[in-house]
C-alpha cells in the first residue's frame, strides 16, 4: 500500500505475490544496480503484481520530507561487515509473525548472508 502524503489525497494497494532477493542470489547483482543500496541493506523484494486499487486517500494526513536520518549508515559503520552479519543472524532469521524469512535457507539451517 502506498500513500500521497503530499499533492492530491489518494491511496494505492498493489495485489500479487512477492519474493525476496538476498546478496549472494544470482538476481542480486542485477536488480542491485536499481537501487541506492547501503551496507544494511538485507533484502530486495520483487513483486508481480496482479491488481491495483487505488482510493480517495481523504484522511491520509500531509507530511513534509525533511532529510535522509543518518542513523542507519552511522550504525552500519558502528557495526561493520562482520557485525552486521552477526546482527541479522541473531534478529532477522524471524519475521514479526514467526515465520522464517529468506535469510533461512530451502534446508531450515541458518546461515550469515555475505553481502557484495
């Protein structure tokens, strides 16, 4: 779902189903060029979308973009590669509802990713 927080109110929900890339997959490099990636980063996700809706969005409020935060790059560097890594394998193995995510591999074992 998606949300103008700005300009005209609307609302757009894109149905389908989904997939995740991880560094290491033989997608990753090319979708990786798409994208502004930073050192955190886990996943990309690709989407084949099968309907979209979109509503009047009335009471999406309005928000101004002020900046890009720093904490995340700072953090990243706090971390590094090596604690990064270690970081995913003990909080993103996990999904909020309890379900793996695409850091476990086909097997069930868990594993570190290795980014690029």
């Amino acid at each position: 779902m998606f949300c103008a927080y700005d300009g005209p109110p609307l609302i757009l929900r894109l149905y389908g189903k989904g997939y995740s890339v991880i560094p290491g997959d033989e997608e990753w490099t090319v979708l990786a060029q798409n994208f502004n990636l930073v050192i955190s980063t886990r996943q990309i996700i690709v989407a084949d979308i099968d309907m979209v809706q979109t509503s009047c969005g009335y009471v999406v409020p309005y928000y101004t973009y002020e900046a890009e935060r720093d904490t995340m790059p700072k953090w990243a560097a706090n971390k590094g590669p090596e604690g990064l890594e270690i970081y995913k394998a003990e909080k993103n193995m996990v999904s909020i509802d309890g379900l793996p995510t695409a850091l476990v591999d086909r097997s069930g074992s868990w594993f570190l990713v290795h980014s690029s």
